[in-house]
C-alpha cells in the first residue's frame, strides 16, 4: 500500500494566497481584467454546455434512438411477464410518436394465468419465435433482460437498445438503460412517459392523437408491471417506484388492473397447488413436495410460492414432471440458504440435468432417464433426489 499524506495549509498560508490574489486583481489594467472575464465566460459556457449534454435524459437519449430507425422489433425473455410485456407496451406506445413500426416478439410461452391475462385484458400484440430467422426486423430492442436467449441463434443477435433492471453489461453500440436499483423496467419506461410530460388518460388507446398521452392499457399495464416485480411494493422498491406510481395513478383503469391482478387459475394449477400442500415431505422447517406428472410446469413456481406460505417453514423444493423431465422450482426465506447453490450442488452430479439460480429463488431440471439410471449404470429414485436435497437443505448450499 502507498501511503500519501496531505498537508492541511495553515490558515496565514491562505490568508496569504487571497492577499495575493487581491493584489493581482487591484494592479492589473481594466483591459486584461476585460479579457479574462470573457475567456472565464467563454470556456465556463462550454463547460455547462457539456454538462447539459452530458445530462440530457435517458428519455429524449431514447426517443432519439428510436426516432432513427423506420422499424423495430421489441424482444422480451423467454418468459414473458407482466413486467417485460408492460415495458415493450411502453416502447411500441413511445414508437408511435417517431413513425417507427414495432413488432413485439418473445421467445418461450406465455402460460402462467397472469400472464395470459395480461396479453388478452391489456390488448397486447405478441408474437412468438424460436429462431433469429423469426425476427420481425434487424433493429432489437430488448426489454426486461439485457442479453438475448432462449431461441436458436440468440448469441448472434446484436441489439441497438437495451432497457432493463438486472445486472448485466449491455452492449457497448447500442443505447443502454440498465438500472440495477429499480424495482422494474417498468419503472424506467413510466419514468420516460413522465419526463417527456405524456399525460396519463382514462380513455382507451383508440382515442390517442397526436398528444403526448397514455393511454389506460400502457398505463395499467405500467402499474401492474410495478406491482408484480416488486411484490405489491415489498420487494426491492425504490423512491422511483412510489413516486411513478402517483403519476401513473390519474390514467389507471381500475376494472382492468383487477382483472390482470385476479385473474382465473386453471383447475389444473390449483389441484397442483393443493397436492403439493398435501403431499410434502417436511424436515425441520423445509418442505420439498414432488407432485408427479404434470401438463403445466407453470404451475410448480406457484405451488411453492403458496407451500412457502405455510406457517413454520421457511424454504420450499416443488418438483413434478413433464416429457420426460424433472422440472424443479424452489423459494426460501430462509438467511441460512442459498437456494440457488442447493439445487445446483445437487444436480450437477446428474448427467444432463443443472440448476442454479438467486439465494432465496431457484431451478433446475432433470433428465429423468439420467436420473432413474436407464441410460447410466448409476441411477437413484425419486424419493433419493429428495433426500439428497434435504441434506443440502441442511449445509445451506
Ligand atoms: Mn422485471
């Protein structure tokens, strides 16, 4: 380590340095006063014009982008939810007023009932791909995630903008909005609305001039995109995400935002739900439930965002089957664990099977061949699998 010391200037130092300083100024002729006061204002206006340049919004940076390309296509992840459907929303509302056409494009399915009834209730445009030949245009913008993936060909695709709220790098040519402090790429998106003065209306997106207005579905869509990534504001919320929710407030249908919020559960998932409830294996305060076959892997994630709920445990493993894979999709609450780590621990020794993911959210899945043994000598059951993540469980992974 270097160590540098400073020396404070005693107080007769700069009592001497202004001393001075007045005296230069009282001495000189008024003709060189003149001239430095102007190259002070010459070279002071060019800084404060590199100051505002520098900061000119991310909104204007962005509406400028998309003012240089005739058309777009606005690309979620491959699981697209009301988050990154209400942000590409928002992107294709904002297109409207630089001419630029927009396709909004998602790899994946959209299955979970909130989700599907967000697309139907909100009047969203999607459609879906599997390879990059499907793209509607060259010109991506990705939203809610900043590197694109779940289609054949993802890795060659170079997006020209990036609006998005997990960490990650983005792309250095294109324009980059990542703020890994919001709640939400919506947040971000309502912030543009906000700052480009749009005026959030209750009147359908039909009635949409030339003004600068939001209509109810962009709106609503906003707030519920706000609402579901922060869990109801509890979850990794910002000033950001209570000061746009005021603006956005004004223009919110409250019909359709309880429809997209409530929406209808299929029987299949809430028979799932109810028999991961039923049929857990608890140890301590861990529960792993293994629901067998299922048609549906959408609904695991909500068998164990309810069995998480249930009183004395702290960390739940739901797991069910489908086409010959394992699907896992595991929660905790619990500061002990990393729950990403436990399932990745635990199936990385399982041929073509992996998992991994955040310390309190988890996956994986399991070839079931791989993992009952009929394609390598060294099989396990199902209740093994189990056992073996308990144990995990119990390290903390
Ligand atoms: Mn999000």
């Amino acid at each position: 380590m270097l160590a540098v010391e400073f020396s404070v200037p005693s107080l007769s130092t700069l009592r001497h340095t202004i001393d001075g300083l007045w005296t230069i100024i009282n001495t000189a002729k008024p003709a060189v006063l003149a001239g430095t006061i102007l190259v002070c204002v010459f070279f002071g206006g060019g800084i404060v014009y590199a100051i505002k340049r520098w900061r000119r919004t991310p909104s204007k940076q962005f509406q400028k982008a998309l003012a240089t390309f005739d058309e777009v296509t606005i690309l979620t992840h491959p699981t697209p939810d009301p988050d990154a459907m209400a942000a590409a929303m928002a992107v294709q509302h904002l297109a409207t007023y630089t001419n630029t056409d927009t396709t909004i494009q998602y790899p994946g399915e959209i299955r979970h009932q909130e989700n599907r009834a967000f697309r139907t209730v909100l009047d969203l445009s999607a459609e879906q791909i599997e390879s990059v030949a499907d793209l509607s245009s060259d010109n991506v913008i990705l939203v809610d995630h900043n590197s694109p993936r779940g289609f054949q060909g993802a890795n060659a695709v170079e997006p020209v903008a990036i609006i998005d709220h997990h960490p990650g790098d983005g792309t250095e040519d294109a324009f980059t909005d990542i703020r890994t402090d919001y709640g939400a790429t919506a947040s971000i998106l309502t912030e543009y609305f906000h700052a480009l003065d749009f005026e959030p209306i209750t009147q359908p997106q039909e009635t949409v001039g030339d003004d600068k207005i939001l209509p109810r579905e962009v709106t609503t869509g906003l707030m519920h995109g706000i609402l579901t990534d922060t869990g109801n504001f509890t979850r990794g919320c910002t000033d950001a995400e209570f000061n746009l929710s005021k603006y956005l407030y004004s223009g919110i249908d409250a019909d359709l935002l309880d429809r997209v919020v409530n929406p209808p559960i299929s029987a299949e998932t809430l028979e799932i739900v109810s028999q991961a409830v039923t049929d857990r294996d608890v140890d301590g305060p861990y529960a792993i439930s293994d629901v067998g076959t299922v048609s549906n892997i959408d609904a695991l994630s909500q068998a164990a965002d309810k069995l998480l709920q249930l009183e004395g445990i702290s960390a739940v493993i739901v797991m069910g089957d489908n086409d010959e894979t394992l699907h896992l999709s595991a929660r905790s609450r619990d500061d002990r664990i990393h729950m990403g780590n436990v399932i990745e621990n635990v199936l990385e020794d399982i041929p073509q099977s992996g998992g991994g993911g955040h310390a309190r959210m988890g996956g994986g899945q399991v070839s079931l061949p791989h993992l009952e043994g009929l394609v390598v000598d060294s099989g396990m059951e199902r209740s093994e699998l189990t056992h073996e993540l308990f144990d995990e469980l119990k390290t903390g992974g």
